[in-house]
C-alpha cells in the first residue's frame, strides 16, 4: 500500500447525507474479479445520464452536468468533502476501490459509516473526521472560491486551509501508523503468528466443537 | 466493577491481543465466502504465496450472481459466471467446503449459515458483507468486513479490531397481531436513524424479542447494519438452544452437551451496563412502509409521507426533498394509496420458512392485484425451498399469481437478472430502499412479508390486519 503523508489537493463538496456505498459503485461492478478499474464508474447512477455497465468505454457516455464531479472547477480533485455517515451500507471495499481509482486520497465528512471507515484505511484512503461547522465552513469556502484547496498532514493531524486556518482531526494510533508507513496489515499480524496458535490450542481445550471440520456434512 | 455484557463476553473470549494502539487482534471462529467480496482476496493471498490459517473454519456458497431462473442452463451474464467459476476455483484450490450452484444447500449466505448450524452461538463470524451481523440473533459476534479483511481473516483468522460501544435496544412489551420482526427493526431503524449505531455493538432485548421465533430475530440482526451498527446480538435462550439440535454442523453428542452448557452463559449479566440503552414499546409498533430512500425513512402504514417542509435541518430538508422526488412521492400522501407494480419476497431479511409460511397465509385463495406486473418469491436457501414445496406453499403463491424461484439474493440487490426498471415501484422484503438499489431507477419500499402479501392482493399498501383471511 502506497505511504500517505501530506495530501494538498483541489476539494470536491458532495453535499448529501448518508450517501451509501451503493451510490459509490452500483452493483453490477461489482462482478469485477479484479481491485482496480472502479474509477470511471464511481458514482456512475449520478455521473452518467445512462445506465452503466461493465467492461463499457465510460469516455463515451453522456455525462450529468449537474453532478458535482462534473463540473470543470473540480476537475482532478484528490480531496472529497461529504456530509455525515458517508459510505453507509454494503461492505463493498469497491468503494473505496473506486474514490481512490478516480484519484481522490483523502475524504473528508462529519462521520462515516464503520465498515467503510475501516475499508479506506486499508486502500490507502485517509478518511477524516471534522466537526459538522467546520465541515459547512468547509463547504462554503469550497463554492466560494474557485480551485480552493486544502492541506492535509497525516503525522500532524491537520488540515490547513489556502488562509493559514489549521483544524486538528483525531485518528486511532493504529490506523495512522499504517497509512503513514504504507504497511502490510496481514504481514505484521503473522508476526504474532505464536500468539495466534497459543489461542487455538487453550480455545481447542476449552471449546473443541468450535474447531470440528465441516466436511462430511 | 459491573457485570459483563453479552458483547464483552463475546469479545473477551476472542482476543488473541492487544495491540497496544487501541487496537485488538480478534480471533475468527468461522468465515462465510461468497462470490462477490472474495476473488480479490484470494489473488492477494496469491500474490504474498500465503496458505489459509485453517481451512475448515471457512464456508462457501454463491449467491448474489445466481440467477433464480433455469439453472441446469448455467449463468447467461458472463461476467457472473466468471466470478462464480473464481470462486469455485479457489474453493478447489484451497479446499474450502463450498455449497455450489446446484447443491440443495445452496442460498443466502446468512441463510445458509444458521440453517446448517455452521453459525453457532459465541462464534466469531465475519463474511464480506454487511448483512453478517444476521448471525448475531444466535448469540454469536458476527459483523460484515471488506475485502482486505476477508484476506486477513483468511490468512491469520482474526482480524484487527477496536472495541465499540455498547447498546441495548430493549422492546417491551407485546406486538399486536400483524406486527413482525421486520416491523419491530423498521420502527427501531426510524427511531434511532441510519447512522444511530454507528460505533456501537447492538444487543437486542426485552419481552418482544425474546418472543421472537429464531427466524424473527434474524430478521431484527440483519438490519443492524442498517442502523449504523455493524453487529447486533440477542442473548441464548431455549429458543436459540432449540433451534440448533440437530442441525448438520451442530454440535454431537458430549460435545452437544459441553456446547450447550457454554451457550447458556451467553447472556448480559444483570448488572452489565451499556453506554446507551433505547427502549421501545412493542404495543405501539403498527406495521411499517418505508417511503424513501433510507430506511430511516419509513412510516406506519396508516400514516402519510412527510412533508420536507416541517424538517427544521436544511441537510435533512433536502434529503427528503431527493428522496420523495426520487420515489416520485408528493408530501401528505397516505401510505395506504402507494401503488407497488411488483412483490419481492426474498433476501437474507425475509425468506426463511417463517416468512414464506406468514406470506401464504395472506395469500391463501387469493390473487395478486392487476396492476401488479410482477411478483415473485425468491426462498432463503434451496432448503428452504424444499421445505416450503412439502408443505404445498409453492401452490399458494403459485396459485395467487406469484413466480417461485430458485435460491440467492436475487432482486435484493439485482446483481443477477432480477432487478426494477427506472421508475418501477417495488414492495419489497429486503433491507434497503437506496437509490438504484434494486435496479437503476428502481422505487423500494421496504415491508414485512405480510404487508408484501397484503400490498400483493389488494395492488396497494394496506394494514394487513384489516385484510380478510
């Protein structure tokens, strides 16, 4: 996974609540065996004016002007402005599969929904939380001025804006150490591999149904 | 110092570590596989040369491409049928026990998974999907993941988690006839919001769940997700004792008995406290429709669709503002005159035996509406199916105008052929009422099995208590 440190980066405001992760990518991407290629479709339902399907020259569709990421002052935004409980719904870490494979690297919203919080985090996507003013201050500046930009320092825990305003954000110690670090999740807990197996076998002792095969069933 | 709740129970008997950073490895006790969260998981397993930690602890099925139509003809899509052959693929390859498209055991993978006793209670049970927490109703921690933590699990079986919070949704009380499980979560989703849970484990409790048959307190897990939480839990009692004996993977003989006497401590102590505790009371929940595009979004069916104009929060205003264009609804309207154009009576939600037999009920010597284009029933699990053919259900449904298909999530979420056109209406047994959900453009109110029987006859919603059997 690619490190994450400092993002400065032109801001999008998505201004809707609860935007789910079934208005992220539609489903019928979600046949893809593979994690990258999302990016011409997130958001497809709101992006395009016709029916997206898979495996399909997205550059050839009619567009939806009226969508936000539509818009030419936004164009090549890697900050994502949201509203609260973003990314509330499926599972799908297509998600964030698609918002980083359409470029953006740090989303920014008063709550997300937790099985997508923690699928960010492992695509390299920082998601941040900032109190619901300073998100509407946010997306004020954003209207406001064209090709308004944000600073954002993971090591610091802050986002400044173009003026010099600095907003602190809070993250868990262990999501920032592996975004920071760009780190192998699955490879540091092998290294607690002993400690795995000491469990099973006092688990094994104690509950040895929950260790049966299933097979014959 | 208090009593422990169920969750921290559950928790403390799973945790393999502290990671020091808030942070806990978490061990996995059993894994359920399908289709669509998997394949990329198996290529980076692939990829770093890792072996699963322990196969057996893992279960495969297919259902969300399945089609519900002409199986023995294999998959039309094919990109379907290439994740499905994926699947089936790295199954053979890695020697997962997997049920296939043509195996009776077939179905929802949160069908499937309580229906063998492969979910048992005081499990830890994770899936890449968000519907997991279904398995909770057993007394076990099951919460949906994504990806990268199915590959986690897959090569470590545990994955890294925080500890949440703890809420208890307690409904007291009595529900009146024609209320169900799905009402009780619907009333409870409106009540606490979509995001309502979000950081918290949920236990559900109080005099109206322990009533609950196994089946209703799936239905009330599963949706936990949609309040925001990733797992809600419902204490073991004779009911979840019960309805474990004898299932395939259950437990055998002395190991029956040691289970059996583990599981009953799997219950909050009396002096456990939560964080939050919501309370509702059962006597006043009235059937539920969901009228937009949330399912916080819902209304008793004798109710009307609000008025966006009365929401004093601008972001809320507006939401609602989308959601009634978008369901193409106008403020005020009664529930009761919203006309569906099709039935699903299908999902990880509602197609257990217990909905189809509650659905039939209503159905029994009727017909489906005219206006009513499509209906169809889609059981849980191939089982399931089987089960309901015995008891001549298959006929009802049949007889009233339904289609009766074949096993898997089918228009829940459309990923197969089963999906709403733009601007179709759909009075639907699943669990969300999202924009496109269904199919692009696609208009879902969410409903109880009864009321989807009901909406089916009369081609409107209606109080399915006032329906005549």
């Amino acid at each position: 996974m690619e490190p994450l440190t400092q993002v400065d980066g032109l801001v999008a405001p998505l201004d809707r609540s609860n935007v789910d992760t079934d208005a992220i990518i539609p489903k019928q991407f979600l046949k893809s065996i593979h994690r990258t290629g999302f990016g011409p479709n997130l958001f497809d339902e709101w992006r395009y004016l016709d029916e997206g399907q898979p495996g399909q020259d997205c550059s050839q569709r009619p567009v939806n002007p009226d969508f936000v990421l539509n818009q030419p002052r936004y164009e090549g935004a890697s900050i994502l402005l949201a509203r609260e409980n973003f990314g509330c719904g499926s599972s799908r870490e297509h998600a964030p599969w698609a918002l980083a494979g359409y470029g953006f690297r740090v989303l920014i919203a008063p709550s997300f929904a937790d099985i997508f919080y923690n699928n960010c985090s492992k695509n390299g996507l920082l998601a941040l939380t900032l109190p619901a003013s300073t998100v509407q201050a946010l997306f004020e500046a954003t209207w406001a001025q064209e090709g308004f930009r944000l600073a954002v320092d993971l090591p610091e825990q802050a986002v400044t804006t173009p003026t010099g305003e600095r907003h602190h954000f809070d993250i868990d110690p262990h999501r920032k150490h592996m975004l920071v670090e760009g780190l192998d999740e699955i490879g540091l807990t092998l290294e607690h591999a002993d400690e795995i197996r000491a469990y099973e076998a006092q688990r094994r002792a104690v509950t040895p149904w929950l260790f049966s095969d299933l097979d014959p069933a | 110092m208090g009593g422990k709740t169920l969750y921290d129970k559950l928790w403390d008997a799973h945790a393999v570590r502290d990671n020091g950073d808030g942070t806990a490895l978490l061990y996995i006790d059993r894994q359920l596989v399908h289709e669509v969260t998997s394949p990329q998981a198996f290529e980076g397993l692939r990829l770093a040369d890792r072996p699963l930690w322990r196969v057996a602890a893992n279960l495969a099925v297919v259902d969300h491409n399945v089609p519900t139509t002409g199986r023995d003809q294999g998959i039309a899509d094919p990109i379907s049928a290439l994740q499905v052959e994926t699947l089936n693929r790295n199954c053979r390859e890695y020697g997962i026990t997997q049920f296939g498209l043509l195996d009776r055991r077939q179905g929802i993978v949160h069908i499937i998974g309580p229906e063998q006793g492969a979910t048992q209670p005081g499990m830890t049970v994770v899936c890449g999907d968000s519907h997991t927490s279904t398995h909770g109703a057993l007394g076990a921690l099951a919460f949906g993941i994504g990806t990268s933590e199915v590959e986690h699990a897959l090569a470590t079986q545990t994955v890294v988690q925080s500890r949440s919070k703890r809420m208890l949704i307690r409904v007291d009380g009595q529900t009146g006839p024609g209320v169900t499980a799905k009402d009780i979560m619907l009333a409870i989703i409106g009540k606490i919001g979509t995001a309502g849970g979000t950081g918290y484990a949920v236990e559900y409790g109080g005099e109206a769940i322990r009533a609950l048959s196994m089946a209703g307190r799936m239905t009330i897990c599963n949706m936990s997700i949609e309040a925001g939480a990733r797992c809600g839990m419902v204490a073991v009692d004779d009911t979840t004792i019960e309805y474990l004996r004898d299932r395939p993977y259950s437990p055998k003989g002395e190991l029956w008995d040691q289970a059996e006497a583990y599981w009953r401590t799997l219950v909050s102590d009396d002096d456990a406290e939560f964080d939050r505790v919501v309370t509702l009371d059962a006597a006043r929940i009235k059937p539920q429709v969901s009228w937009g595009t949330s399912p916080e979004m819902v209304a008793a069916v004798d109710g009307v669709v609000p008025d966006p104009a009365q929401e004093p929060d601008e972001t809320r205003r507006e939401g609602m503002q989308r959601a009634l264009d978008y369901m193409g609804l106008e403020p005020g309207t009664p529930i009761r005159e919203i006309r569906p154009e099709k039935i699903f009576i299908g999902s990880c939600t509602n197609s257990r035996i217990e909905d189809l037999r509650a659905a039939a009920q209503v159905l029994r010597g009727k017909r489906i509406a005219r206006g009513i284009r499509e209906a169809m029933v889609v059981p849980g699990s191939g089982l399931v199916k089987w089960q309901a053919e015995q008891e001549g259900l298959d006929q009802i449904f049949k007889d009233a105008g339904f289609e009766w298909r074949d096993a898997g999530c089918s228009m829940c979420l459309g990923m197969n052929p089963d999906r709403l056109s733009a601007g179709e209406r759909c009075a639907s047994t699943s669990n969300r009422n999202f924009e496109g959900r269904q199919g692009a453009g696609g208009r879902t109110h969410l409903v109880s099995p009864e009321m989807a029987a009901a909406a089916a006859v009369a081609g409107h919603f209606v109080d399915v208590r006032e329906l005549e059997h």
